[in-house]
C-alpha cells in the first residue's frame, strides 16, 4: 500500500521584518511551476556527434521564478506583507511546507526555504461566478534550505 500523502495542508510562509521569523500567507490553492533548480547547459553538438544533440553542463544552478495562488483574503497579514513586499523588491525568505508528517501528531513537516524577491506587484483577480485569487511571483535567489519530515 503506498504511504503517498495528498497535498491538502501545504502551507506558505512569506518573512516579517524580522528575520527568519515567517507570516503564514491564507488560503494556498496552488503552487504552479517547479520549484527545482536547473542546471545550465552548453550545447557541444558538432557534426561528429551521433544523430543527437549534445550538452555538458555550465556548472551553475538556476534557482526558479515560481507562483503562488490564494484565495484572496483582505484582512490576512501574509497577503498583506506580499504586497508591501511586491512594490519594494526587498530581498526576503519563504517557507512552503508540505504535508507529510511522519507522525502527524507530533511530527515536522518537509519544508522548503528559498532566498529571493516578490518579483511583482501581486494581483487579485476576479472571476465570473468565482473567488477573488490572490497570485504572486517570487524569484528564487541561491540554493534552498529544504528540512526533510521527522
């Protein structure tokens, strides 16, 4: 039987003017784009090579730009924080945290903590016969901490 665990409980944390001290941001719906780092690459194809392009790598990680959507609330202090964050390019920190306790009730989720910028004012965008969504863009700077489930 497989121990796989839904994502339902994944959570992110936006920083507060204090450092390493986070703000939960309300509501998370989705999390698209990949939130790996990719390594960059040298095409070396030449004619000797065999039917297939050719890569070595460059040696240096590319830490992504990736998105958040929420359902927006007005008054929740990790929206407001995003946003405050989204207009001054201040460097900060988020944490997103998974559900996947070991022992659930006791245990630490996986967690993920990533280096960067709100790269964008965040957007609320409404929809016919929807919710208000809150989105916003963060670009990754650096390597991530990630601290694996206890």
């Amino acid at each position: 039987m497989s121990k796989a665990k839904n994502s339902l409980g994944a959570k992110v944390y936006i920083e507060t003017a204090t450092p390493d001290t986070y703000q939960l941001v309300g509501e998370l719906t989705d999390i698209p784009g990949v939130l790996g780092d990719k390594v960059g690459k040298i095409d070396v194809t030449s004619f000797d090579s065999d039917a297939y392009k050719e890569f070595i790598s460059d040696g240096l990680k590319d830490a992504p730009e990736f998105s958040f959507k929420c359902n927006y609330v007005a008054d929740d202090a990790g929206q407001m924080r995003v946003f405050t964050l989204g207009g001054t390019n201040a460097n900060t920190k988020i944490k997103i945290e998974f559900n996947d306790q070991i022992t659930p009730a006791t245990g630490n989720p996986t967690s993920i903590i990533r280096s960067g910028y709100v790269s964008g004012i965040p957007n609320i965008v409404p929809g016919k016969s929807a919710q208000l969504v809150f989105e916003f863009p963060f670009q990754a700077s650096g390597a991530p901490t990630v601290v694996l489930a206890a």
